[in-house]
C-alpha cells in the first residue's frame, strides 16, 4: 500500500427511481471531480489543497446540494456551510450561514489559515468574507428553478405530494409514492436533496484532509446548522485519516460520525474498511447516512446505510470506481 | 452506583494571587450550584433537568461567562452559545449567536425538543426563542462591567502588541491586578448522573473575549465541549479552537469504549495529550457514579460531589497524594 488515494461524494440518500440521466450526470460530474483531484496529486499538490479544490468544483456545480445547487431554507434563500480539515496537524475552518460566498470550502479555509478562530458563522463570515475579499455573488445566483420547486414540495409534503421530475404512471402518483415510504429527514425521499459533497484525499506524503460543503436541509429553519461545518460529526482529519459524511444530520451529530472513524482506528487498532463498516453499521442507530474515507497507508473506503450515495473513489495503483447504488 | 454530579466555571489562567473580593463570589456560586444539583438529584430529578437548572443558574451569575456576565465581541456585543445532550437517546440541542435569550442553555432543550432539528444559530435562533415564548431581555443585560473592562484591556494590549517589533509572547503572564489574565476563562458546564446509570451533559458561554462577530467555539459543538452516552458525560471547558479540533469531549467517551480506560484514565490522558497545555479542562461523571474533573490550566473553577458523601469544590490543581 501507500501512494495517494482520494474519494469525493455527491450525497446520501438517493431516490431509486431517479432517471437514468440524471443519475448520468451526476457519475459524470463525479468522474470530472475525481479526475481533476488525480491530475493535483499526481502534481505532487498538497492534500488539503486537493480537498479544497474538488470541493470548490462540487460547489460550482449546480448537479449536487452545495454552493450553486443548493438546498433552499425555508424562506426561499440560500443558506451555505462547509468546514474543512488538515489531518496533519490537525487543523480546521468551518463556516455556516453564508449567502453571497461563492464557494464556502475556500471561505472554511481561510477561516483556517486567516483567522484566529475555527467557525465562522452568518453576517460574521459573510463580513470576513468581505474582508478577505473572496468572490461573493447575488443570493439568487445560488438558486436553482428545480429547487424552487422542491422547496414547495418539501412544503406540502405533510400531505401526499408527487415528484413532477419523475414520469407520472399514468394518475397512480399518489399510490406509487405510497408503495416507496423511504423517507430521510422527514422528507419523502423523492423531495429529499442528498445532503452535502465532500472529499478525502491522502497524498504522496501520507497526510490527510477532508473537506465537505452543502445548502443543508430542504426547507430547513433559517438559522439551522446541520452536520457538515461540524468537526467530528460532517468532517474529520488526523494523521491516521480523512473522513468526510453526508446524510441525515442529526444521526451524523450525534454519531460524531467522522471521528468516530478515526478513533476506532486509533483506540483499537481497526483498518480503513473494518472501521468505515463498524461505524456505518453500529453508530447510526435508527439514522441514515454515508461517508468516506482515506487513511494515511493509501487505503480508500467508503459506507451507507442508505439507498444510494453519489460517490467516487481512485487510488494510485490504478483502482477507480464511480458508483451510485450498493 | 449512585448519583454523582460536577459543576465547572471556566478553566483558564486564573492566578494563585486572585484577588479573594474575585475569588469569593465564584467559590460561592460552585457551592451554591453544587447544592441545588445535588438536591435536585435527591429529589429524583432527571440528569437532564439537573444539568438544566444548573447550569441556568450560572448563566444568571454575572461572574461567570455565560448568559449575564458573559465576554464581549471585538464590537463589544454579547453572542452566547450552549448545548446540551442526553446520554440515554444521545439526544441534543446547540444555540449559537444568541442576543437577546436570558438562558440560551433552555433553548438548546428546546431546539432538541421542539424542532427537528438540533443546532439552531443568530437570526433563526433569536426568531425560534421568539416563537417558543422564552425569557427575551434587551442585550445590554448581559453586559457587565467587568466585560467591557476586559474587553478594553485585551484590545488595548492586542494595539500595544502591533507598536512594538518583538512579538509578545502569547502566554506572557500580565502583571496588573485587574489585568488577571483570564481571557481565556471558557464556560460553565454541569455532568450529572443518577443512581440508574442515566446521563446527561450541558455547557454554556459568551466565548472568548475580543471574539470575531459571528465567531463559534466549541461550546456548541457536540463532541467538542459537550458530549454524553450511556458511558459518561462530559463538559470541556478552555480554549475553543484547541477543544474543538481535539474532540474532547467525545474521546473521554472514546477512550472508555474502546481503550477501556476508567473515566479519571480517560479524562487525565485528552487533558494531557490531545490538548496543549494551559488550554483546557473537563469536568465527567459515568454511569457508575464516578466523578473526575481535570484541567491543564492554571485553574478551573468547579465542583463535585457523590452519593457515597464525597464533595469537594476548587479552583487550582488539587494536590493529589
């Protein structure tokens, strides 16, 4: 083993009958992200750089929940977090609440390497924001139309809804969204937005680094940090591994599922996978989530307990895998 | 087996030289909210409601940095933050960015309990206490004196620091009377246990002295300052970047699981080397009724006590035998 491996997400929690080519879009973007992250490492590029910059093209993308893209708060708007972590030294930045920031894993970043803190949160960064002079955009350039209409989906759905993104059969909408109950979040799972993208990368040098960025939850409450911006729970870098999570956030909390990885690692001993395994398997009680991972021996990995996940992983001796189903 | 509890009020430099018109109220209020937690637990109250009332009465205690009393922005504002977490269900609550909620501890109950969700922050956070009906007061009854004072001192000395081209020492004891030093003086926080294993955590704080607006430490961060299971609870107090990145709260619990460390081996060993002297302190109880309290700082203030008739309240490094 050894050399450098990396893996990038796209969210937990996928809708069965999402169409074939959506689900193709999404493998391409993630091929283009892994791909890009490759031609870094291969550069010699840091591992925290890597992470920064995949998740920045994650971001710039509006296929997946994060930057351009995002999840809409309930009031409509646009409400970002990330945070991002330096397994080698153990550093980290976090930010929360932002709606003009283009691209919040290089704010966390600066947060990181400028700031005295470690999370930043609302008009606080959005002002740090401004300061470090950063790329900031209108609110509405982060909204999409498809998620305005999720958002009003989301809103109804207390009651029976249908996902007008998937071909009617014929008016059995209702019984067909009645025969798959699989909900996330409270969310039926064909309004649900998989949360969040993320990349782990270990590097030639065996250092580490997670990074992982979102809109957060359909229509959550304005004001609502989920799991990504927080250290230990979304995101979790040391010199044993980078771990990055996605899924429902109150399970990935208290799971403090991204360090939950390591430690098992640490205090007892457990490789990559066997500790990827335990944690998907024995720490999210009734939740639902999905997370990967990258150790310091060059090791990739990835878990879920959902239906689903947007994922892609690749390691120096030529492995490379792009996946959304089991 | 039996109930335990442990209360802190910040760990940080807090000189052997404080002055006792400084080191009085503090002491009292440690022996004061030892004592209604304690009854609480008698009474068969639940950890949760205890680590609750306790920790509400030290944010209404101006001398201590939480709720009134709590240390200013850099714009000389108060943001407080808290969380709060059931071991049983492993259940929590966090605010962040609070201005205007008198106990920002029973609004993280209430975002745990009310919402779907479990950490609530500024404007949406403000709006939802609005909407709950809790205790709002204006903002300038949170700040005290003794705050702008400290605020004024450590911007004063940041100035200083740029004037001069020797770089300051960061940990360059101040000599002034007033200057005590205690910037870094974290949070209150109460762990209780009762005497059927059920746990429960809290922490609360106004953050650090001269913070940058909107600036969160780990207070609110489950895992970091708060953190309970069906092993142990925990509440870390010091410096917030330092607690966060080390997870301390999660890995006492951790350390417990998987190492098999006793709660005093597994609190000793993240004070010890997860986190850099001088930057932080626990305080933990675990479901067998044990208490510890640790710190790596000059002090902390805090205090414990058992079902067995153990109690004891301090501030610096007990002199263990």
């Amino acid at each position: 083993m050894g050399g450098w491996a990396i893996a990038v997400h796209g969210g937990a929690g996928v809708d069965p009958n999402l169409p074939p080519h959506r689900q193709e879009e999404a493998k391409k973007l993630l091929t283009r992200c892994l791909n890009l992250g490759i031609s870094k490492l291969r550069s010699n590029l840091s591992a925290i750089d890597v992470v920064e910059l995949v998740v920045r093209e994650l971001e710039t993308d509006p296929l997946f929940n994060s930057g351009r893209g995002s999840a809409l708060a309930a009031n409509g708007t646009v409400e970002m977090e990330a945070s991002i972590m330096d397994g080698n030294g153990r550093r980290c930045g976090a930010v929360s609440g932002l709606n003009t920031v283009k691209n919040p894993v290089s704010l966390a970043r600066l947060v990181m390497d400028k700031s005295p803190h470690s999370y930043l949160a609302f008009s606080g960064a959005e002002d740090f924001a401004r300061q470090q002079g950063v790329e900031l955009v209108e609110n509405e350039y982060f909204i999409t139309e498809e998620n305005v209409g999720m958002l009003k989906l989301a809103k109804e759905a207390n009651t029976i809804v249908f996902d007008y993104r998937i071909p009617a059969v014929g008016s059995e909408t209702c019984s067909a969204v009645a025969e798959s109950p699989l909900q996330m979040n409270g969310l039926p799972i064909s309004v649900y937005a998989p949360e969040t993208v993320g990349c782990v990368v270990v590097d030639n040098q065996g250092r580490c680094a997670a990074a992982t960025s979102t809109g957060g939850l359909m229509n959550k409450m304005n004001g609502r940090i989920g799991d990504s911006p927080l250290i230990g729970a979304g995101t979790y870098a040391c010199n044993l591994c980078g771990v990055s999570c996605t899924g429902e956030g109150e399970a990935i909390i208290r799971g403090t599922l991204a360090r939950e990885v390591a430690a098992v690692m640490e205090y007892k001993g457990l490789g990559l996978q066997e500790a990827v395994d335990f944690v998907i398997k024995e720490r999210l009680d009734e939740g639902f989530a999905g997370l990967i991972a990258v150790s310091n021996k060059g090791d990739v990995a990835c878990g879920f307990n959902t239906t689903g996940m947007f994922r892609g992983c690749a390691t120096e001796d030529g492995f490379m895998e792009v996946n959304i189903w089991e | 087996m039996g109930w335990a509890i442990a209360v802190q009020g910040g760990a940080g430099d807090i000189p052997v030289t404080l002055a006792a018109e400084r080191r009085e109220p503090c002491e009292a209020a440690m022996r004061h909210c030892l004592k209604i937690g304690v009854d609480a637990l008698k009474a068969q109250k639940s950890p949760l409601d205890v680590v609750e009332l306790v920790v509400r009465e030290l944010e209404n205690n101006p001398h201590f940095n939480a709720g009134r009393g709590s240390v200013l922005t850099r714009e000389g504002t108060v943001e407080m933050e808290a969380s709060i977490m059931d071991g049983n269900t492993k259940r929590c609550g966090a605010v962040s960015g609070l201005t205007t909620v008198v106990n920002p501890i029973s609004l993280a109950r209430l975002v745990m309990e009310k919402t779907p969700h479990i950490y609530l922050a500024f404007d949406g956070a403000e709006r939802f206490a609005r909407e709950q009906g809790v205790e709002t007061v204006d903002s300038s009854h949170f700040i005290t004196q003794a705050n702008i004072e400290r605020l004024k001192q450590v911007q004063e000395a940041n100035r200083v620091q740029i004037d001069y081209t020797k770089p300051i020492q960061k940990d360059e004891k101040k000599e002034t009377p007033t200057a005590d030093g205690d910037s870094q003086i974290g949070t209150v926080g109460c762990v209780a246990v009762d005497s059927h294993g059920n746990l429960a955590s809290a922490t609360s704080t106004g953050g650090f002295v001269n913070k940058m607006v909107g600036r969160i430490g780990d207070t609110p961060i489950i895992g970091a300052g708060t953190y309970a299971n069906n092993l142990c609870a925990v509440s870390a107090t010091g410096k917030g970047e330092a607690v966060m990145r080390a997870t301390v709260a999660r890995d006492v619990a951790a350390l417990m699981e998987f190492k098999g460390l006793s709660l005093k081996e597994a609190a000793a060993y993240v004070i010890e080397e997860s986190v850099p002297r001088g930057n932080a302190g626990l305080v933990a109880v675990s479901a067998k009724g044990e208490v510890t309290m640790a710190l790596n700082t000059t002090g902390m203030y805090r205090a414990c006590a058992t079902e067995d008739g153990y109690s004891e309240i301090g501030i610096w490094p007990s002199v263990q035998n």
